[in-house]
C-alpha cells in the first residue's frame, strides 16, 4: 500500500508519524525546498484534548513538554488607550493548560521524528488524477510524476487534493497583517515589557492590533481587519496602518513602527461550515484541507487529532483502507462541525464594533456545564492564543 501524504504541515507529519509508528511506510510530499525555507509563524496553544493528545499517541509527549513554554499562556488585553481590561497569568511551569509551543519547533519536533526520507522536499503538487483501476497519478511542478495507492489531502487552504472531492467555495472572512520585530528586548525593551511573555491584544471597532513573543525573543505583530472590498494591496505601507490606529496609545502604535521590515498583509478565508463530500476509494482530507476554519483556535489541533484519528483508522483496518478512510470521515464530520460553527461565532464577535465587552465577558464569567455552543472562558481563550499565532497563510 503505498500512502502519498501531500504536504508537509503539521497535520501531514503528524500523520507519517503514527502510521510510522504502526509500521505503515507514507511519503509525504513537502512543495518548500527545505525545512528551513520559509518561517512557520508564530506560536500556538496544544489543547488537552487534540493537538496533545495527537502528539501523545505520536509518543511525543515528552518532547513537546521540553520544547513548549508555558510562560507563554500569559496574555494581556487592552483598549486603545492601553488601559488593561484582562491579565490572564498561567501557573508557572504548568503543563496542566494549553501551554504555547513556536510552529517551529513544533514542525522540526514531527520532521525529527521521522525516518530520513519520509519527507520529499521540493514537491509542488500540481496535479492528481484517478487512475483506471485504483490509485492515483501524482504530478509535481517540473514534470514529474509518481503513482500512489492512497492519497491523502493535507495541503492546506488550497488544496489541490481537495479539488477531487468536493468544490466547496472559499469565503473571505478577515484581513491578517503581520509584521516582525527581532530581538526586542535589546532593541526595543519598551514593547518587549508590553507584549510580556505571552500575548498581547489591543480591541478596538472592527479590529484589533496584536503581538506575541516567540521562543528566541522575536515578537510578532499581527493585525486584524474585517473582510471588506479593499485589496490587501492598500495594507502594505506602514502609513496605511498607523492611518488605520491613529488616536491609539502611542505605546500600541509603536508595535506597527518597530516593524523590522514592510508589513505582510494576507486574506483570510474558510469553507463553508458543515462542508462534507462523498466518499471515494483511496483518498481523503486532513486539516485545512478539509476543514478551512477562521484562526481563532481550532486549526492546528484539529488538524493534528485529524492525523491521529485517520492514522489509528488506518493502522487498524490495513487490508482495507477504504473501510478505515469511511470511518475517520464520518467521525470527522461530526466532530468538526460544531467546532466549525463556533469558530465563525467567534470569528464574528472578534471583529465587531462590540468586541472588547464581548470578549471580557469571554474571559470573565464561568459557565457551570457549557456547551458545544456556549464555550467557557478557556475556549474563548484558544481564540486569543490562536488568533495571534499567524497561522500559515491561506494564500
């Protein structure tokens, strides 16, 4: 059975991980040229009971807890006058959270966990095609071309894989801009007190300004901005942005002005909630390539406990993946889609002209018994976490 994993994400390593550990061979087919070609963003929070537990049947509990930094839960929201509306401060050196780990380390975590090999760098997939029979034929920019038994689509926003299986439309919901600030503390120690260890956000109408402090001191700028008819174009000049913050606490503004470098603006898209497909031989969606929902939490957890939960599938039905690819999509519709309504909820409020009240109130109260629709004050905490952690672009 020969298993073709297209990209080389955390949801694609995660899944040649446990299969590996099964005795399942995969490929993983990986378009950057390098692990080291392009930054991977910031930093995520590992929930309990997605990303962690992915990782644990990884067997890699262990090194995660030596790579991630707890310290980093910290998180700090202001209003645009820099007055502090909450302080969220984590047990020191508790792993009992959803403690922060850089995409970085992460990524060269799952790629070091893996026989050499595995990963087949400089594989842009351009192309798959059924073959008469079964399987697939796989094309990569410059021609060439492998067959493969299984296919699975972790590819991301735009997956080429996903275009066999479904034509669900993506929806423009947000504008992220980033920008880098590095070695903050020497540099800039004003902004480094500010952002602190954690996360930073600063909520105004319609938008927020954000930053957060990566593992080697770089702080990472992001800004967030409704969906409207303006191109990301007009958002590549710092003095578009200072325009857009003008009247903010000069101490916010200077997260935009200490920018190392022009900022990076990106669209921010997500398919339809409840998007679903008909299952067909050989061949399935993991992540973003499955589920492409708003950054405000849920994306790369969701996408490491898809791999997990495909890989056991898998493991467990070997003579018969067709039956085990069935089985990890059904399990996969059900859990993703109240995870997908609410991260549009929660996408919604975030950029709303009511969004301070509504995410202190997020932060402060403490529901007895919530629900799938009534997150508690930890769940909206993935928001913040995950919505600063610049998420790699859906573009």
């Amino acid at each position: 059975m020969r298993i073709a994993i297209a990209g080389g994400g955390l949801g694609g390593l995660t899944l040649a991980r446990i299969l590996h550990l099964h005795g399942i061979d995969a490929v993983v087919y990986e378009r950057e040229a390098n692990p080291s070609a392009r930054s991977q963003g910031g930093m995520l929070d590992l929930h309990p009971e997605s990303g962690q537990r992915a990782l644990a049947e990884a067997g890699l509990s262990v090194r995660f807890q030596a790579e991630a930094r707890p310290e980093g839960e910290e998180h700090r929201i202001l209003d645009p006058a820099g007055r502090v509306l909450v302080h969220h401060m984590p047990t020191p050196g508790s792993f009992s959270g959803r403690p922060e780990i850089d995409r970085s380390a992460l990524r060269d975590l799952l790629l070091d966990s893996l026989p050499l090999g595995t990963v087949r760098w400089q594989h842009r997939l351009v192309a798959a095609t059924p073959r008469s029979g079964e399987g697939f034929g796989l094309e990569f920019e410059g021609a060439r071309r492998v067959d493969c038994d299984v296919l699975i689509g972790a590819d991301g926003a735009r997956s080429v894989v996903r275009r066999l299986l479904t034509d669900a439309p993506l929806s423009y919901v947000a504008t992220l801009v980033e920008l880098s600030i590095s070695d903050a503390d020497r540099r800039h120690p004003a902004i480094a007190e500010l952002v602190g260890p954690g996360n930073l956000w600063s909520i105004g109408v319609n938008q927020i300004l954000a930053a957060q402090r990566l593992g080697d001191g770089t702080i990472r700028v992001g800004i967030s901005l409704r969906a409207e008819d303006r191109t990301v174009d007009a958002y590549r000049s710092k003095g578009a942005l200072l325009d857009l913050f003008d009247g903010w606490d000069p101490s916010l503004i200077a997260l935009i002005e200490a920018g190392d470098s022009g900022p990076t603006p990106r669209v921010v898209e997500a398919t339809p909630t409840g998007t679903r497909w008909a299952n067909q031989p050989g061949i399935t969606l993991i992540g973003d390539a499955a589920h492409l929902m708003p950054p405000v939490g849920e994306g790369a957890n969701q996408a490491m406990l898809d791999a997990a939960e495909l890989a056991t599938e898998l493991a467990a039905n070997p003579a018969d993946p067709d039956s085990a690819i069935r089985a990890y999509e059904e399990a996969m519709y059900a859990r993703i889609h109240p995870i997908a309504e609410r991260s549009a909820r929660i996408q919604a409020m975030m950029l709303s002209p009511t969004a301070a009240d509504d995410i202190v109130r997020f932060f402060t109260r403490r529901p007895a018994k919530p629900t799938p629709a009534e997150p508690t004050s930890d769940e909206a905490l993935c928001g913040p976490a995950e919505m600063t952690r610049f998420s790699e672009p859906n573009a």
